[in-house]
C-alpha cells in the first residue's frame, strides 16, 4: 500500500494543475494561483513521501513531469498568453500588420514548450539528483501566476505599469524559457541534514524570502526567485573548482 502514497500525491498536483488551467483559461487568476501552489506543494511531498518510505521507481519519476507538466507548464503558458492578449499597448504598436498584433500572445506559450523541454531533460539528467540545472519549472510558474496577482492586488502604481508592458511580459517569457533550459547549476531546497555549516545558503534564501513575503506580500514572489538565480550564480562563482 505505502508504495502508492508517492503516486497519489503526484496525482494531487495533476489534479490541482487540471483544475487551475480550467480557472486561467476563465481568467480567475486567483484561485488558479492557489490551486498551482496547492498543486507544488504536492509536487515537494510525493519526492519526500517516496524517500521517505523507501519506494522510489520509474513511474513515479515519470508522472511526477507529467503532473509538473500541467501545473508548472500549461497554466503559466495559458496564464501568459491572457496578459499579452489584454496588453493594449502591445495591440497598439503592433496594429500594423493586424496579423502580428494577434499573434503576440501566442508568444506566452514559449512556457509551457520550455517547460516540456525541461522536464523531458530532467527525466534522462543524473546529474540533477540533489540540485538543479535550468531553474526548476515549479519556480518559473510561481513568478509567472504572481504578474495578475500583482496587477490585481498591488497599490504600487510604476509596478503595475511595468508588468502591462508588453516588451516586460515578452522579456520574461524568453528570460524564463531560457533559464529553465540552461546549463546553469542551481542549488535545491532538499535538505540531506539540518547542520547549519551544510545548509548555509539554504537557511539564509529561506530567512529572506520570508522576510520579503511579509515585507511586500505577493511583490515578493518574483523577487524571491530572481534572488534564487542570483545566489546560485554567485555560489557557483565561489565554489571550488
């Protein structure tokens, strides 16, 4: 029976993905973001679950992409895609042809291709055992579902202005799809001990991070995860060759 737990939890995260995709194709954001972080934290607990019970196989590591590949793949393309749909001033400039003006928010689907590029890599890489290479499809989907949140619930007016603009929306689309893919190690958040000495740069992101949580509310998301990219660069940097 235990041998199921894992692949239930991963079943938890599809789940929660399909339903989050069927709310951001309706255009509520909100609960769609809700049901993505839902949806992760299922993603963290079936790995744990499966370590943990000593039950770790093919199928799981399989499913788990799949589900990863709804969550953290399709509702941040379909996510992306509204906003550069709704970015008048990308319709504006563009206008002329009418055809490229409607074909830019297709542009927001680079994600979910990035993502299943990634994923399919993650699948066959043995070097991404205890750390990452490329940033993890989850964190590019929690930057992604923050945007509308940030419009929505944001009083910071210049924030907002940067986020409807439509080179800003572009430049993160191909910024993320290119991040996920890279040949760049990033560090993880999977604890081997709990010495201090060992898990030093994973104790102070984490203080951080929730200091920026409680500092500037759903701002923070995108911050936290641009600072993840920046210590794993400059950890990289200071690592011994």
């Amino acid at each position: 029976m235990k041998k199921h737990i894992p692949n239930l939890l991963t079943l938890g995260n599809l789940f929660c993905g399909t339903v989050a995709a069927m709310y951001a194709v309706q255009g509520n954001f909100e609960i769609a973001g809700i049901l993505v972080i839902i949806g992760i934290v299922f993603d963290f607990f079936d790995g744990f679950a499966a370590r943990l019970l000593g039950v770790s196989g093919e199928l799981g590591k399989q499913l788990d992409s799949l589900a990863d590949m709804v969550t953290s793949g399709v509702v941040p393309g379909v996510i992306m895609f509204y906003l550069l749909s709704q970015n008048e001033l990308g319709v504006e400039i563009l206008v002329q042809p009418l055809a490229m003006a409607n074909f830019i928010p297709f542009l927001g689907l680079l994600l979910t291709l990035g993502a299943g590029y990634r994923l399919a890599k993650f699948n066959i890489d043995t070097r991404q055992t205890n750390s990452f290479i490329g940033l993890p499809t989850p964190a590019m989907s929690l930057f992604v579902i923050s945007l509308p949140l940030i419009i929505e619930y944001s009083e910071i007016e210049f924030v907002n202005n940067i986020i409807n603009n439509v080179y800003f929306l572009i430049g993160v689309t191909v910024a993320l799809t290119y991040f996920m893919n890279a040949q760049l190690p990033l560090f993880s958040l999977k604890f081997k001990g709990y010495a201090l000495k060992t898990n030093s740069v994973q104790y102070v992101f984490i203080l951080i991070s929730l200091f920026l949580i409680l500092s500037l509310n759903v701002i923070s998301i995108p911050i936290i995860i641009i600072l993840y990219v920046l210590t794993s660069i400059i950890q990289n940097y200071y690592k011994p060759k």
